[in-house]
C-alpha cells in the first residue's frame, strides 16, 4: 500500500464481474477527487494506476470486435489509375 492507498481499488482484479468493476470505479473516483485536494502526490500515484491498469478499458469481445470492424469499414480502398492503351 504505497501511500496508504488500497492499489486493487485502482487496478481491479481479473476475477470481478463487470457490476463490481463498475462499482470500485465509482469509489476509486470519488477516493481520487478527495486525495486531490488532501494529497496531491498521492492523487498523481493513484490515478497512474488508473491509467495503466491492465484491466482498464476491459471489454466483451464482442463489443471489441464490432468496433474494430467499424473502424475498418470507414477505410476507403486504394484507388487505382486505369491507362487506356
């Protein structure tokens, strides 16, 4: 506990349902904006956890999917010159 600060509170943990995930944010959240005006060193800290969580941003691979697929259908085929001989 660098800090004094819970760190599975800011990185999560693999095996926690998406409801719980949601939750923890939500106190993570309101933990960070008190550490802002207590402590700010301990703020930077906690929120680069955030940041660099591995499980941060953790999605259903179908949502995964579909968005990447949505990204690709925007890209527009090369054009290609025809020279008439």
């Amino acid at each position: 506990m660098a800090f004094g600060i819970d760190l599975e509170l800011f990185t999560g943990s693999a095996a926690e349902s998406d409801d719980d995930r949601r939750a923890r944010l939500d106190v993570a959240r309101a933990v960070l904006a008190e550490l802002r005006q207590s402590d700010p060193e301990a703020a930077a800290y906690a929120a680069s956890l955030l940041r660099t969580s591995p499980l941060k941003g953790r999605r259903p691979a179908a949502r995964r999917s579909h968005r990447t697929s949505a990204r690709r259908s925007v890209r527009r085929p090369a054009v290609r010159t025809v020279v008439a001989a």
